[in-house]
C-alpha cells in the first residue's frame, strides 16, 4: 500500500463528500479510490468512513484520524516545496497571525507590500488577540506581543509597546485627572479583557510593581471598543500604545499616569522552531526586519 496516496484519497473522498467526485479531482477512477481507502482501514483496523448509498460520512475514529492526516500531508507539502524551492522562489500560500487592532493597522500594509513583490505567494492574514497554536492550525508565522513562554517557537524582534491609560480631555475635566495610581479608584474604569486580572490593573511606581484595584463599568475584548468609549468621554481605560496612537496625537485623548506605566514588551514575528523555513516565510521575516521598526511607547 502507498501510504500516502491512501490518505490523500481518504481526505479527498471527506473534502469532496464522495468516492466519485473524489476520483474526478484525483484523477483516478472510482475504484481505484475505493481501494485505497479500504487499504487503508484495513492497515489501521479500523473503520475510517460510513458509506451509504447517498452519502459517506465520518466515523468517530475516522474524525480523529482526518485531523492528523491533514497535518502530515501539510508537512509532506511543506518538505516537498522547502526541497523543490530550494531557499530561492518565495511560492505557494503563506498563513499569518497577528493581533487584531496592530494586525489591521501594520501587518495588513506590511503583507500587501509583500504579495506586490513575490507573485507567485497567496497569504491569509488571520486577525484574532487569540494565541494560536501556529502547527496545529496551520500558521506559518505570528506577529506576538509580549515575551513568548513558548519554547517550541523562534521569534525575531521587531520593535516593542507598552500598556497606558487614557482618557477623554472632557472626561477630565469633569472628574479630574488622576495624579497617582490610587486616584484611579474614584474613575469610571472601561477594561480591556485582554489584559489579565480581571478586578487590577498591573503599574509601576519607582520600579515597584503595584497592583490597582479597579471597578470597571465597561468590560470588552475589543481594544478599538474600549478606546470608543473612552473617545466618548465614557472613563479611563488601559490599551496598548499603538492602540491609542492616533487619538492620542488627533487630541481625542490623554496619556496619564505615564510615570506608572509598567515596561516595554516586545514586539516579535515568532514561527515554529521544528519546520523547515521555505522560501515564502523566509522572505516575510527578512522583509518585516528589514521595513518595520515599531517602537510605540
């Protein structure tokens, strides 16, 4: 049995919901596709699909197994072009992360520059504060703020930021403009929930680490919501640095506390250590450390 002719005939008949439409885009008759597939069971011991005479669907087993064939025909893919590329041709689709407010407002012109270069790359940019797990999600790199726990990851930095708090000038000048962390605790608080903590926020005072209580009247995931309602005169919120940016420089808001700010993180294009770097991701990462220098803070 080939193997992976097998498995590329079992993850065909589940894609295109049939043996015979499964030959079609294959290129092979019918039963040759049957065979494969009950090859394959048959060196697995188990039953990977239920057919019936209308349709074919997945086992329990059949689920389970699909998910990790995926995974290893990607990485066949993956050596397959790395080999055939040799390091040179920038070709075939490349997967990013990022966060979501940063990835709209720098990756996305950073990877349009890059499509104009190289034509033979197609990208999909995937916006989400989610941290994905870049190999089993099929990520070919992430833009991460922060220090990276992960050990399974090389990154390269790009620049760094840092948390603030903000505020409307109309909303300080009805409430006051706190001068120290504890002021915070008579302010209308709008939290950013991607911060962790959900009843503190983290400041420094003389490099002493402080936690600050806080009563939040607005809770939201969303970075460009929470400066909203700062805009609107709504409270102080905590963002990150390029999140408030251009409010920031239009006057739409305040930067306070600026002695309390904990430090700097860093900015960093991260991939998975254990793949090989085809053409395409090598391209993107030289390209971002050439061209961005993104020191917000």
């Amino acid at each position: 049995m080939d193997r992976f002719a097998a498995i590329s005939a079992f993850i065909a008949v589940v894609d295109r919901k049939g043996f015979a439409p499964a030959a079609r885009h294959l290129g092979l008759v019918p039963s040759a596709v049957t065979r494969h597939v009950a090859a394959l069971e048959a060196h697995l011991g188990v039953r990977l699909l239920a057919r019936t005479t209308r349709s074919v669907t997945l086992t329990e087993a059949g689920a389970h197994y699909l998910e990790r064939a995926r995974r290893i025909m990607a990485e066949l893919a993956e050596a397959e072009e790395f080999a055939q590329s040799e390091r040179r041709t920038p070709v075939g689709r490349l997967v990013v992360s990022a966060p979501a407010v940063f990835g709209r407002l720098h990756v996305a012109p950073l990877l349009a520059d890059f499509l104009a270069l190289h034509a033979g790359v197609q990208a999909e940019l995937q916006l989400s504060d989610r941290r994905v797990n870049m190999v089993e999600e099929g990520v070919d790199c992430a833009i991460r703020i922060g220090h990276l726990p992960d050990s399974g990851l090389v990154a390269r930095r790009l620049g760094e930021t840092r948390r603030i708090i903000v505020a409307a000038p109309d909303y300080l000048a009805r409430h006051g403009t706190p001068e120290q962390p504890e002021a915070l605790a008579a302010h209308r608080i709008i939290r950013f929930s991607a911060f962790e903590g959900a009843e503190e926020w983290r400041l420094f005072r003389a490099g002493v680490d402080q936690r600050v209580p806080i009563a939040p009247r607005l809770v939201t995931n969303s970075a460009d919501a929470a400066l909203c309602a700062a805009e609107r005169g709504g409270g102080v919120t905590m963002v990150l640095a390029y999140q408030a940016r251009e409010a920031i420089a239009a006057g739409r808001l305040v930067r306070l506390l600026r002695d309390c700010e904990p430090p700097a993180m860093p900015i960093q294009i991260a991939w998975p250590a254990a793949r090989l770097i085809p053409a395409k991701l090598r391209a993107f990462i030289e390209m971002a450390a050439e061209r961005c220098d993104w020191a917000f803070g």
